[in-house]
C-alpha cells in the first residue's frame, strides 16, 4: 500500500477546491461584503496551502498507484473535499456550528441536496454560490471517477458499464483521472453555461440561473430559494430544468461522444433506451390515471407536477415544483399520482452509470431484470443455454453476481442507517426515508416522502452524521468503502 501516492492526489485535489473559492469570494467583494469577501480568500489560501503541501510532499510516489490505492482514493476525497469545504462556511459562521458546515458541505459534494439552511433569501449570494458550486464540482468529480476508476477497479458489476471514452488500458489510474477530467470538463462547463443562459431566458435572474444551472446540471438540488422551484411557478423555466437534469442523468461519455460526431453511440447504449422507457412509463401512466378519473384537480397542473416531479426524482435531483417544506403536506396538485413508495422506487433506481445523478444506476438496474428473466425462461427450458446481454455487451456470471451483491449490501445499509436515525429519535416513516434520500443521493425528497420529518437543522448531531455516512456511502459505492473495513485488504 503506497499512502503517499494517495496524499499526493489527494493534495491535488484539495488545491482545485481552494481555487473555486475564489470565485465566491469575487462575488462577496463585489456586493460590497468585505468581511466575508476575506473569509473566502483566507480558506483559499489556508486549503491551498495543505493541498499543495501535500502534493508536493509526495511527488516522488505520484506514479505508485494501484487498485488498492485506488480504492481509498475513492474514498478519502469525499470526506477530505468536505472537510475542506466545509472551512469558508463554518468561518462565516452561518450554518452554527462546525458539525453543520461539515453536514452541508458533504451534502453539496455527494450532490445530496440536503440543506441545514432556512431563510435562504436573506442569505449573502456568496454563499448561495459555494453551495452550487460545491454540487458543481462534486458532480464532475463523481463523473470523473465513475468512469476512471470504478469501472476499471470493477465494483458492484461496474464492469458492465459501457463507456464511449478511450478505455485507457494500461495506464495508471491518475493518469486516466487526468485524461477522463480533460476530455468531460469542458463539455460540462458548455451544458452548464447553455443551462444557465436558458434558464435566465425563461426568467430567472442571472445569478439564480446559474446556481440552478450548477445544481440541475449535478442533479444536486440545492436552490436559492426556501421554497426551491415552486417560488418561480413558471412551466418554462421547469421545462428548461427537466432538460438539463436529464442531461445530468446521462452518461457523459455518451455526450463526449456527441460532441465529436459519433451519435451512433446513443443508440448502443442500453441505459439511455431504459432511461427513455421509464419516462415514458411515467408520461402514459399518468395520463391513463386522469383518464380513468383518478387524478384530482387540473390535469394540466397535475400532469406538469407529476412528469417535473417524476423526472427530479429519476435524476435524484430533489426538485419540486410543489412547495416540499418541513412539517407541510406537499400541494396535492403536484403529487396527484406519486405517491412516496414511487418516488422512493425512481429516486433507488438512480440515471445512468457515469452520470451524476445517484441511486443504484440503470445499468444494474437492466442486469437484475434480465437476471430474472433468464430464470424464469429456465423454469420452462431448464437445459437452455441463455447469454446475458446488455446491448452487444456479454455479461458474464460473474458480474451478475456482483451487482447481487451490490443490491444485497444496498438493502442492508439502507436498515441499518434507518435504525440508527430510529435510536436518535426519528419516526420510523421518517427513518426510512431519511436512509433512502441519503444513499440515493436526494436529500429534498425527504419531506415528500415523509412531511412529518424534522428539518436537517433540527436534527441531532448523531443523526447528522448517520446522514453524512449516509450520503458517503451512496456516492463512493458500498462495495469500496467496505472493503476498506475489511482486515484482509490492510494485510496484503
């Protein structure tokens, strides 16, 4: 094990976060707060300072890095980004105390939504800014390493996952982060930057169509407003948000791909047909429900909420365009159809592998049911030969298994975070959803799953961090962050 070569990604990473923290600190002193204007700069200079320390430090080990390396990579640049990120805003001393600026900058990066933040009208614009921008940079980054690291490290059936990226066969892993970070990075800033403008020309001020734009674009969730997308009540601007969240759903290599020409690539790729079919579900069931007389209220306003609400869940963004608050039954006329155990089952089932939106991911999703639908041709033609495909992709046995195993820990994780939200005193309803929200990476869904549920504020501190694991595991794959606790990967 080379922890060195670990460190040295590790500070340079932190170094690429300090210098974001310029960009609110830029906002501060132009709207005239000085004071927090050198709160930004300090903690850049502070985070800059131990990341380039670190980096340098261990330059000689930059090339050791191999699988075991890379599995606590995985790991540790989470909890190290949200360390550091968490520094500006325990230092302007909004969110109260170091355990909530710890929360909501894990909450920004695993790109969560998950806010201990109220009154967010009257908050300083640089702060709404590094709350998007650390949903932002989380969501390149969980891109980054989807397609870099997990796949190549194969965990939880990632093996299966069908990238339109140059493979990088033989390279070591930071020098595939690189490549990967080079080739997606501007295509991100591009769709961001067409998100932003969209949305402004909806009627959003520009400053709120760029945080949403940050937010959509990650499949974050956070927002400038207290009460998120309902404030704006306008079907343009959820138009505008639908598509950009859908592009954060999709596999970025896929849109690598587009960008050079190669749209063939669209139509190999098996999760953007399951993406398009589940919508489409969604789409024809609820009309079919308002046809039948089911639905109440205006199928107009009711058919707008439940495709807006459906889609911000499938993205596992936490959007609404009902007014989704602590304590407040969501407006039935947003929710006439999606009732919680459907939004706890799309928000589960996640976009597409390489994306950034959380959940189990479609392509585990695709082999589980082709799974079952192999055993049960076999229950009528035992001696049958049947190959598992995804696509013109073969899957082998052995990755079935492992996306077996993957939804088997899932489950697992997801009662014993429940019970520990249950013993700090929450509701059994609020519990489960709560350990649903966190690991699928959807934090506001919360209080359209359960309206009874305590604001993440009001919470106690062990919650919290159940939560935050919670968020963690959900981002970094359950099956790299237990394979550190296993004694056998520190003996080999």
């Amino acid at each position: 094990m080379s922890y060195t070569s670990v460190f040295h990604c590790l500070g340079w990473a932190v170094v690429l976060l300090a210098a974001l923290m310029l960009l609110p600190a830029l906002t501060a002193l132009l709207d005239g707060d000085t004071a927090l204007a050198w709160t930004f700069a300090a903690s850049a200079v502070l985070c800059g300072f131990f990341g380039a320390g670190f980096a340098l430090a261990t330059w000689h080990a930059a090339g050791d890095f191999g699988k075991r390396e890379g599995f606590m990579f995985l790991v540790l640049v989470w909890l190290v980004l949200a360390l550091f990120g968490a520094v500006p805003l325990h230092f302007s001393g909004l969110p109260g105390r170091p355990i909530d600026a710890f929360f909501e900058a894990m909450s920004g990066l695993t790109t969560t939504g998950a806010t201990v933040f109220d009154g967010l009208e009257s908050l300083p614009p640089a702060i709404l800014l590094w709350r998007a921008l650390l949903q932002w940079g989380g969501g390149l980054l969980s891109i980054v390493l989807a397609v870099s690291v997990i796949s190549h490290l194969g965990i939880g059936g990632m093996e299966a996952f069908q990238s339109a990226l140059p493979r990088g066969e033989g390279a070591s892993l930071p020098a595939r982060m690189l490549q990967v970070a080079q080739d997606l990075f501007w295509i991100y800033v591009l769709l961001t930057l067409l998100g932003a403008v969209a949305l402004w020309a909806a009627g959003m001020s520009a400053f709120d169509g760029l945080c949403h734009a940050f937010s959509a674009i990650s499949t974050g969730g956070f927002s400038t407003r207290d009460g998120g997308i309902a404030t704006f009540h306008d079907p343009i601007i959820e138009l505008a948000l639908m598509a950009i969240m859908l592009l954060g759903a999709m596999n970025f290599t896929l849109l690598w791909a587009a960008f050079n020409g190669r749209f063939r690539a669209f139509r190999e790729n098996t999760e953007v047909f399951y993406l398009t079919l589940i919508i489409t579900i969604v789409v024809f069931a609820v009309v079919a429900i308002f046809m039948i007389g089911e639905g109440e209220g205006d199928f107009v306003s009711g058919f707008r909420g439940a495709v807006f609400t459906a889609i911000s869940a499938l993205t596992t963004t936490g959007f609404s365009n009902a007014l989704v608050l602590p304590g407040i039954d969501p407006a039935r006329d947003a929710f006439p159809i999606l009732a919680p155990i459907l939004i706890i089952g799309l928000v589960l089932v996640g976009g597409a592998a390489g994306s950034t939106s959380g959940g189990m991911h479609l392509m585990r999703v695709a082999v589980l049911f082709k799974q079952a639908q192999r055993e049960l041709l076999r229950l009528s033609h035992p001696h049958g030969v049947r190959v598992l495909r995804l696509g013109k992709l073969r899957i082998e046995n052995a990755v079935v298994w492992s996306v077996w195993s993957f939804f088997f820990l899932l489950i697992l994780v997801l009662a014993a975070i429940a019970r520990a939200l249950a013993f700090f005193g929450m509701t059994p309803e609020a519990a489960v959803a709560g350990a649903v929200v966190a690991v699928s990476n959807a934090g506001p869904f919360l209080y359209a799953i359960a309206p009874d549920a305590p604001a993440y504020a009001e919470m106690p501190d062990g919650a919290k961090m159940v939560l935050a694991l919670g968020m963690l595991a959900g981002r970094v794959e359950l099956l790299a962050l237990l394979s550190l606790l296993n004694p056998a990967y520190w003996r080999r």
